[in-house]
C-alpha cells in the first residue's frame, strides 16, 4: 500500500496533488465545509508533491482512506470493476465518486464530467474500520479503434470542524485512472520524438504517441552514443492515443548535451524505448 498526506506549501495555496506510481493521484484541497468534489476538475493549475515508485501499489491510502485497486481496465469483455473504499480512521466518513473524462490539451490534463461510466453508489458513508465496495461500470461501447481514457475521483466530503480544532481543513481526493480498451484489432502506443536544444543547454523533449493506447512513461536519459547518460529525467507521466508531452531536461552536473544528435532511452510500462533524435537549435 502507498500513502499520500496533506502538506501545506503556502498560506495562498488551495489544492495540493500527489502522484502514487504515476497511476493514482491524491488532491488536498482546503475545504471552506464545501463538498471536495466540485474543485477537481481544476486541479491542474495547483501546485503538487510527486512520490515517486517504480512499482505499482496494490491499493493507494490518502489520510485515513484507502482504495484498491488503483488501476482500472474495462473493455466489451469486462464491463465492471468493484474497487473497495476502506476508512481506516475513528470517525465515520462520507465518500463521494465521481467520473470525469480524461484527455489532454496543450502538454496538460483536462478532466470533464461525464456520463459514459457509472459509479454506484455515488455518495456514501464507511465506518470506523468497515469497507465499501464502489462498482464502475461501463455504459457507452468502446470504441473499435483506440482506447478511451477516464479518471474516477474518490472524494472524503468533510464534515463540520471539530470545535478542539485549529487551522484549515483540507479535503482529500484520491483520483485513478480508468483505460477502456478498444473493441477492435489489439491496439499499441507509438512514440515519436523531436527536441529542441534551448539556450539554456536545456533539452525540450516532446513525445507524440501516435498510437491507439496509452503509455507511461517513468524515466529517460538522454545520451551520446555509447557514453554516460549527459541528462536523465525522472518522473510518472501518461501520454494518452493521439497526444503528446513536452518535458525540459536539464543536464547532468558536469555534462551538456549534445547540439545535434541525441539518443534518447525511455523505461515505459510498454518496455524500454530507444530512438535517435535529431535536435532543433533555439
């Protein structure tokens, strides 16, 4: 099991995110004893916390709360999944779920409300100790072609501050991401890569998945040929059928990278990836 927590980076900040193995993500967004749910789909633009693991969790924990599992396939063949939402606290504590769209516009995530999936219940209260089992379900086809990707947000709706209690209460919100699988021939990313050799010596990697499913990937180097690694980039990121990303890479201390030619190695949850990547100049 992973475990997130709450941390207060400033007296202006709202929201604050972190990534568990680059598969669930968990929100903390100060309450104002409003209903957590209605700030997710701007969470975004918040500042956020990264904890980073090369191996997925069984289940993500977020305060008292927990989930299992973490991931979510769905295709025409498994059209639910039953997730079990656990309160591992002394108070009882009600959850709200809710389903969004996932896609991504300008080298960022965009959540939008949806009606494709079902959670049932969608509202409901756990126990000290006891568990709920949540159900998604699927209610639109998949698509013949390419996979459809969605995000189930699992929010704790807070309750009235305890009068003992100090400070600002924030609401946590474990969001995970849901995969359709298209109904079609067995689909596979494909990445294709351009950078651009900034002023700085920094490197601006972009990598297009052309591809009809998703991947994941968690780190790169970027080399001269069969030398050490002059830059290496670590972090969880998904790079969605038809999208892409642009990360800036610094070099490593002590090395530059290449002004023409690099070769760059990706670690991704489809395998390793390499490619020679003619650069730009700016």
């Amino acid at each position: 099991m992973s475990r997130a927590a709450c941390s207060t980076l400033g007296t202006d900040s709202r929201t604050r995110r972190a990534h568990v193995a680059g598969d669930a993500e968990v929100h903390c967004a100060r309450s104002n004893h409003q209903p957590a749910v209605s700030q997710a789909l701007h969470s975004r633009q918040a500042l956020f916390l990264l904890v980073a693991s090369l191996l997925t969790p069984v289940s993500v924990m977020a305060g008292s709360l927990s989930v299992t599992p973490v991931r979510i396939e769905l295709s025409s063949a498994q059209r639910s999944v039953a997730l079990t939402v656990r309160n591992d606290g002394d108070q009882p504590t009600v959850v709200q779920a809710q389903l969004v769209a996932w896609s991504q516009v300008d080298n960022d995530d965009r959540l939008e409300p949806t009606t494709d999936i079902l959670a049932s219940p969608p509202i409901f209260t756990v126990a000290p100790g006891a568990s709920q089992i949540l159900r998604i379900a699927l209610r639109l086809a998949p698509d013949a072609a390419r996979e459809r990707a969605y995000r189930v947000l699992v929010t704790e709706v807070p309750g009235k501050p305890q009068p003992e209690s100090a400070g600002a209460q924030f609401a946590l919100k474990i969001s995970l991401p849901i995969f359709v699988d298209a109904s079609g021939p067995k689909t596979a990313p494909q990445l294709e890569w351009s950078g651009i050799r900034t002023t700085k010596g920094e490197l601006a990697l972009t990598a297009v998945n052309t591809g009809a499913k998703h991947i994941k990937v968690q780190t790169i180097e970027v080399t001269r040929a069969g030398t050490d690694p002059d830059a290496r980039f670590a972090g969880l990121w998904y790079i969605l059928p038809g999208q892409r990303r642009t990360v800036t890479i610094t070099p490593n201390d002590g090395h530059t990278i290449a002004a023409g030619r690099v070769q760059v190695k990706a670690e991704t949850d489809a395998g390793p990836l390499a490619a020679d990547v003619v650069l730009e100049q700016r």
